[in-house]
C-alpha cells in the first residue's frame, strides 16, 4: 500500500507522554498502524504518514482522541504542503500558538 502524509490540527493540545509510561497511556499509538509516524508541531498540529484512507484516519481520531470535538484533517501528500496552503491557515496556526492550548493569550 502506498503512504500517505495528513496534516491534523486539534482544537486543544494532542496528548503527550513520557517515554517510560505505558503503551496504554499514549493515545497518539492508538491512531497508529505500524510503520506509521506522527510529528508534532507545537502543541496542535501534527503531520502524520500512514497507510490507512483518510476515512479511517478519521474515524480513529474521533474514536481515540477527540469525540464530537471538532478537528482538521487534510491529506497533503500530492503537495508541495506550505506552498500550497493558503495565508489564512497560517494565520489560524499562528493565532493558535500565541492563545496556547487552553485558549488564551500565552
């Protein structure tokens, strides 16, 4: 199957986990087949490469993670990613990073 690359940004931060924990306490693996990757961008962006269909992705992220939360989910691999984004994800991504995870100013 070929990989594909998402990009996921979250309403809040994406759950964290200390090496020494337990695979039961990393929510992140459970979204995850193996050989897949994740990479977290701050606190709620991550780029994950996967075999699976965005439908699954998706379905996996609001089983796992977020429930009825709203979230993004966009397939970039055919793209050049930042080339082809628009300003005003930049602009929601930088906003995003100056409120921090709880919604206020940082």
């Amino acid at each position: 199957m070929s990989r594909k690359q998402y990009i996921v940004v979250a309403p809040g931060a994406f759950p964290r986990r200390a090496a020494w924990e337990p695979k039961a306490a990393r929510p992140l693996d459970d979204i995850l087949d193996v050989g897949d990757s994740v990479f977290l961008m701050g606190d709620n962006v991550a780029f994950v490469e996967t075999t699976q269909e965005i439908a699954s992705l998706t379905e996996r992220l609001r089983e796992k993670l977020f429930g009825e939360t709203m979230f993004f989910l966009a397939d970039i691999t055919s793209t050049s990613r930042a080339a082809n984004m628009p300003q005003q994800f930049w602009s929601y991504l930088e906003a995003s990073a100056a409120e921090g995870p709880s919604g206020r100013a940082a």
